[in-house]
C-alpha cells in the first residue's frame, strides 16, 4: 500500500528538521515599550476630549492597547522563562468593540 497523505507536523518531518533557535525578546520588549507610549497618548486624549463619538472611539482603541499590552507583556515573560509561546495563527481573538 502505498502513503498518499503526508500530515504536516508528522513525526517524521519533526525528527528531520534541525531545531528552531529561541525567539529573540528584544522585538516583543520593542512593541511592549510602543503599546504603553501610545496607550499614555490615548489617555491623555482621553482626559481632554468631552463625551462623544471621538470619546468612545478613543475609549475602545484604549481597551484594544491594554489587550495588547497584556499579551505582549505575556509573551516577554514566557520567553525570559523559557516557556513555550504557542503559535501566533491560534490567537484569533475577537478585539474588543462598542456596540
């Protein structure tokens, strides 16, 4: 009988491939300092801008940060552990919005 379906990830792939060098931090370290910069921004915003449409599109960019922020500050803390970070392909989270 003859194989003719190979499945990505077989063990036979795994086993051929070299292992993978660790992720570096320095990037995520790079988006985790521009998310709190433009997060400090928004709020500032925040503070000035009176109720309103421009207020509430603030306020919803200001909750995607701190998801952001929080999963960004995740990732850094797993990788200086040396814990594995799952693929990024499976987080395919909704982000927040108003209704």
């Amino acid at each position: 009988m003859q194989k003719v379906i190979e499945l990505r990830g077989a063990k036979s792939e795994a086993a051929s491939e070299p292992a993978a060098a660790p992720p570096s931090i320095e990037p995520i370290l790079a988006v985790v300092d521009s998310l709190s910069r433009t997060l400090d921004c928004i709020k500032t915003m925040c503070a000035t801008e009176p109720n309103g449409p421009i207020r509430d599109k603030l306020e919803t960019e200001r909750a995607n940060l701190v998801i952001g922020l929080f999963v960004a500050r995740v990732a850094a803390m797993r990788l200086s552990s040396g814990e594995p970070i799952p693929d990024s392909a499976s987080s395919n989270l909704p982000i927040a919005s108003r209704r």
